[in-house]
C-alpha cells in the first residue's frame, strides 16, 4: 500500500466530477425522461378514453339505427294507412261522381224526351190542322179520304 | 522490455509500478491520476452531449444508451433511498460509470499501454486506476464525508453522537463499549468499499500479469480470465455505487 498525495488529487478530481454531474449532467438527463414517461402516460390514458368513447359512440349509433328503424317502419305503416284512406276516398268521390253524372244523363234524356214529344205534339196539331184543310178543301168523302188518313197515321 | 531479459518476477513489478513524480507523502502517481481524469471527462464528456441536446420527444440512440444507464442508476437509487436528496443520484452515477471505465481498462492488454510510452520515454505506467488505492481510498473518503455530512445533517449533532453511544447496549455504563463498537461499524465502511473494490481489480491485474508470464499458451488463458472479467468489472462497479447509496440511507435513517 502507497498512499500519497495521489489521493487528494483523485478526491478533488472526484468532488469536481460529481458536482458536474450534479449540476449539468443528472438534471437535463432525468428531466428529459420523466417528461417522457408523462407524455406516454398521457398518451396511453387519452388511447383508453378514446377506446372507450368509441365504444360508447357505437352503442349509441345502434340505438341511433335502432330508433331510425322503427320511425321508419312507423311511417311506412302510416303512409300505407294513408293510401288505402286515399283509395277509399277516390273510389268513394269516383262512385259520387258517376251517380251525378248518371243522374245528370238521365234527366237530360228525360227533358229532350219530353222536348221530343212536345214537339211532335205540336207537329201532329200542324198536320192534323193541314190534313183538315185539305180535307175541307175537297168534299169530305171517306174512301176518297182514306188515303189522305192513312197518310196522316203514317205521318205519326 | 521483454520476458527473456527479466525474470517473470521482474517483469511483474516492473508493471506493478506507477509513474511517480515526487517523494515520499507528496509524490503523485501521474499514471492513475492521468488516466483516471481522462476517463472522468470521457464518462462527463458523452453524458453532457446528451444532457445538452436531451429532450422529451423520440431520442436517439446515443440518448437511449445514456438514458437505459440514467434510468438503471435512478431505479437502483429509487429501490435503497426513500428520502429527498439531489446529491444521491448523480453521485451514485459518477461513481457507477467512472469506477465501470477504470475498471473497464484491465481489458486493454497488460503490454500494450506500458510499450507505447516506452516509445515515449515513459518507463513505468499502470493504466488501471482503480488498482491503485490512492483512488479507491478518494472514492471511499469522499463517500465516508457524505456519510459523516449527512448524519449530522439529518440527526443533528446531538443525535450523530446519541446514534452511536446508546446502542447496541442500552445502559449508560456500557456506552464507551456502545461508542468502540459503532466507531468500527462506521470505519468499516469507507474501508471495505475502498478495499473491496482496490483487492479485486488489483488481484485480477496481478493475474493478468501472471498469464502474460507463461509464454504461448497465455493467448487462450488471457481470453478466459478477459471474460471473467466481463462479470468482475461491472459487478464491482455496481457493489460500489449500491453500497454509497446503501450507506448514505442510512445516514438519513433516524432511529
């Protein structure tokens, strides 16, 4: 064993080295991974929470689907509804509007019958009124005449 | 200088020997304390690189090999000491990785550092500090104030002194005998950290050394006992750094 002054040299050279290392080496150095190990930390926590809000989000979008499907088979029930309300009523005013129609026929055929008649009522006078004349005109002989009535009957 | 002029015996001391400058208590060992100031910058050198460009977002390699060694020390500091203390850490740093680049130097070949400064005019120089005790002893000493600094930080004055009269015996007739006992526990420790770590890589240099003697047949032994010390060298580095954490906790520790 040979301890000398080499001693207090390397004592001094070691106080000098830990304070360096203390003061300029240690600090960045750990600083550096605790940041580290916070940003990972942070970001595996958002991960979970974002895991979970997706999770959440797809239970919702079901329900979302779910509802949507229902208002959607409600409203082809209530526009089925509709249409056969809609058929009905069309039919109903169709079935109106033909009786009216009839109806209207009818009584149309019923007043130019009636015209008809009229007419020939009146017709039948002018003849029967002509057919005197004529008769006035030559003496009244019945079997002359007769042809001249016949006529008229025909003429009716 | 080979072995067919000198005797193995010789040769061993020749190697053993450290370039002094000065006598007796003043004389200095150029080689110990060159070598081992060279590897302090190198170990502070790389580490202040990284600490000057380090930031949180992805490192680089170099970043990551320092942070893994950063992180091992933390974790080792963090597992023995509870309390709050910012000297801890990076001392236990400084002396993990110093005491692993000192140690580290037995791998370089016994002859090759020694034959270039021959060229040089240099006669004697022994590469690995930590086989000097000059060095342990500082490293040890150094640790051996924290203790002492700590101690009376933590318990006070009153409380270093009660810590180490009135127990193991609780009656004041035996507190001398109290005081002998603790007085050895505490020198004990400076002195095994300093010997513990000087007596293993001195022994291995002496083996070294040994091997280097025996001629041919030293090329597959030098392996062997290279990569025994694969074990040695990191281990002794590591008991070291555990025991300065391991002893300043207990300096903090009040009973």
């Amino acid at each position: 064993m040979n301890l000398n002054a080499t001693l207090i040299g390397e004592l001094i050279a070691f106080i000098v080295f830990v304070i360096f290392c203390m003061k300029y080496v240690w600090p960045p150095i750990i600083g550096a991974i605790e940041a580290r190990q916070a940003t990972i930390a942070d970001g595996l926590a958002a991960s979970d929470r974002a895991a979970k809000d997706l999770e959440l989000a797809q239970e919702k979008a079901t329900a979302q689907l779910k509802e949507a499907k229902a208002q959607a088979a409600e409203i082809i029930e209530a526009a089925k509804k509709r249409e056969t309300q809609l058929v009905e009523e069309a039919a109903e005013k169709a079935h109106a509007e033909k009786e009216k129609i009839l109806a209207a026929g009818h009584a149309e055929i019923e007043t130019e019958r009636n015209q008809a008649k009229e007419e020939l009522r009146q017709q039948v006078a002018i003849l029967a009124v002509a057919g005197a004349e004529k008769i006035l005109e030559r003496s009244i002989d019945a079997a002359a005449h007769s042809d001249i009535l016949d006529k008229l009957v025909a003429e009716l | 200088m080979s072995a067919a002029e000198v005797t193995s015996q010789e040769y061993i001391k020749h190697h053993l020997q450290n370039l002094t400058v000065g006598e007796g208590f003043w004389a200095l060992h150029i080689d110990t304390l060159g070598w081992s100031i060279f590897l302090g910058l190198v170990f502070l050198t790389i580490f202040r690189s990284v600490a000057k460009k380090a930031e949180a977002g992805v490192p680089g390699k170099l970043q990551c090999a320092v942070e893994m060694i950063v992180e091992f020390v933390d974790d080792s500091v963090k597992s023995t000491f509870h309390g709050k203390n910012p000297v801890i850490a990076p001392l236990a740093l400084t002396i993990f990785v110093w005491v692993l680049l000192m140690n580290a130097m037995d791998w370089v070949p016994v002859d090759l550092i020694p034959r270039i400064f021959e060229l040089f005019g240099v006669h004697y120089m022994k590469a690995v500090p930590t086989t000097d005790p000059n060095m342990t002893f500082a490293l040890a000493l150094g640790v051996f104030v924290l203790i002492i600094y700590y101690s009376i930080k933590v318990k006070g004055i009153g409380g270093f002194i009660k810590e180490l009269t009135t127990q193991p015996f609780g009656h004041w007739s035996l507190y001398p005998v109290n005081f002998i006992l603790e007085m050895v526990t505490l020198l004990a420790r400076p002195l095994s950290l300093a010997l513990r770590l000087f007596g293993n890589l001195y022994a291995g240099e002496l083996i070294f050394l040994l091997i280097a003697t025996i001629g041919l047949f030293q090329l597959p032994v030098h392996f062997l006992w290279a990569a025994f010390h694969l074990l040695v060298i990191p281990l002794q580095a590591f008991i070291f750094m555990m025991l300065t954490i391991l002893y300043l906790s207990l300096a903090h520790e009040d009973h």
